[in-house]
C-alpha cells in the first residue's frame, strides 16, 4: 500500500536533516524506498510503500524520528489525501485566544474563569455544564464590552485565512464549529473565508448578558453531529473530511475526520489525533493534504 509521510517545519534549515532520519526510520520499519518532493520552503513529502495495516507504527515512527526537532508529521495513505469538507474549532485554533476568557477580562474575572476553560479543554469536566457555569459569572456585562473584546482582543493565527481560502478555492465545503460565542463566530467565519459557522448565542437584554446561553449548547456532540451531516448533505465518505482543533470538546470529530488535527493540542487530543501541529502554522495542513505553496491562495 502507498503511503506519504509529510514533514513541516517554521525552520527550513533542519528540513534535511529530519528528512534523513525520517527515511532511515521508515526503512527500519519495512518502508520501501520512501521518494522525497518539496512542497515549499520546509516542507515535502516522502511517498513510500509499506503494509497496509503498519499505519499506526509508521506515524509513531515518524514522530520519533524527528524528536527533538521543530518539526511536524503526518503519516497517511497517499490516495484520498484532498479533503473535500473542512470541520474546524475557532478558539485556540483559528483564533490566537480563547474568546470567553478575554471577555472576562472585561469582567475583572479572567483568572477565575480561563481556570474553568483550561480544565474544559483537558477533558476534566463537563463542557455544558463549564460553558454554563461561566457565562453566568458574565451576567450583567455590557454588549459594548463584548464588541471591544472583538475589536481588541480577537487576531488570527497564522495561516488560518490561506488553509481555508486554498481549500475553497479547489472546491471543499469549509465549516467553522465552536463552543464559543455567535457575536464573536460569525464574524471570523466571514473574515476567514468560512461557508457557514455554528456555535452558541448569548442572550443580552437591555444591551447587557443575561447570564444564559440560549437553546440547547452547542459543544462536542454537535460537533460530531455536524461533520457527519454535512458529510451525508454533500454526499461525501468520513474519509473526504477534515478536522482541526485543540481541546477535548474537538476529539470527537477529530477522531471521526478522515484526517484529524490536533492544533497545539491538549494531551488528551494530541494523544488521539492521527497528525499534530505543534510548531508550524495553519497552512501545514494544506501541505498534509499534497498541496505545494504555488497553490495556496
């Protein structure tokens, strides 16, 4: 069976090297003459055959073979690498922050509350109940803060608009799903380049937060729920579809994407994903998917 192993690196000067120890890992686990093309300034494939069912063992390989170094990894088959659906979470991922701990900044809570949102991230409790929880520590903030902790507070991470812009362009659905916040969704998605968003509506009264969240919480189930109904809607297979994150609320849809990110992840989700980011920027996931940077738009 043909496989690609795909190395990014933010550093091209340690892009030989890894490249090396790469090829000398995969031949130790019965690769067959792994065959190097650039993609871009630190970044290529090396496309090899191997067992089919090595694929496991061939991504811990790899991994191992660039410890120590800036580098990412994604082992995958070759066929099928141009995703067609792109499911992605926006705090933390898209986003350089977590949206409601800024916000509670403007409450004077934000210590309290990004204690509440690291623990959420790392699988130690429920979301709703945590979302819940700290959207009614916000009860009585003004809507104006809100658009200030937008207008301040909100930047992209690198290479979020060229990911989703260059899989638009070749003709992927592109979804941006979030535990977060409408006010603050839409308008990245509309930023980004995102088809559609989804997300959870805070409900403000006399231009201030109630404290609630309205209708039924949007987090990790219908995360799920969305990348398989849009799959089923543009009648495409689990394995046409993406999906990047980095907290636990993600790994279920990670987990169910024909390839799954874990971006900057917590352990929970790193530990599952089939391929991390964990030095590069948003546009290794174009190169994860075979695309050179002559392509990207």
């Amino acid at each position: 069976m043909q496989f690609v192993l795909t190395l990014v690196t933010p550093e091209p000067a340690v892009l030989p090297f890894a490249q090396s120890r790469s090829a000398q890992v995969l031949s130790s686990l019965g690769a067959l003459a792994p065959m190097p093309r650039p993609l871009g300034p630190g970044a290529l494939d090396m496309s090899f055959d191997a067992p089919s069912g090595a694929l496991e063992l061939l991504r811990q390989g790899a991994r191992d073979a660039v410890f120590g170094l800036p580098v990412d990894t994604c082992v995958q088959p070759a066929a099928g690498r141009r995703k067609r659906l792109l499911i992605s979470d926006m705090d933390s991922t898209i986003v350089a922050v977590e949206c409601i701990d800024e916000l509670a900044d403007f409450a004077g809570l934000k210590a309290e509350i990004a204690a509440i949102t690291e623990r959420g991230m790392r699988g130690e409790m429920d979301f709703e109940t945590g979302l819940r929880e700290r959207v009614s520590m916000l009860t009585g903030l003004p809507r104006s803060d809100v658009e200030r902790c937008i207008a301040e507070r909100v930047t992209l991470n690198p290479g979020a608009q060229t990911l989703v812009r260059t899989m638009a362009a070749n003709g992927a659905e592109c979804l941006l799903v979030s535990g977060g916040f409408t006010l603050f969704v839409d308008r990245v998605a509309a930023d980004v380049g995102f088809h559609r968003s989804h997300s959870n509506v805070l409900e403000i009264r006399d231009e201030r937060l109630t404290g609630q969240v309205l209708g039924p919480v949007f987090g990790s189930a219908q995360k799920l729920a969305t990348l398989q109904e849009e799959a089923g809607r543009l009648g495409l297979d689990l394995s046409e579809t993406l999906a990047v994150g980095d907290g636990a609320n993600d790994l279920a849809m990670i987990e169910a994407a024909g390839l799954g990110v874990a971006y900057r992840a917590k352990p929970v989700v790193a530990a599952k994903a089939d391929a991390r980011v964990d030095h590069a920027d948003l546009s290794a996931l174009l190169y994860f998917q075979g695309y050179a940077a002559e392509e990207f738009a």
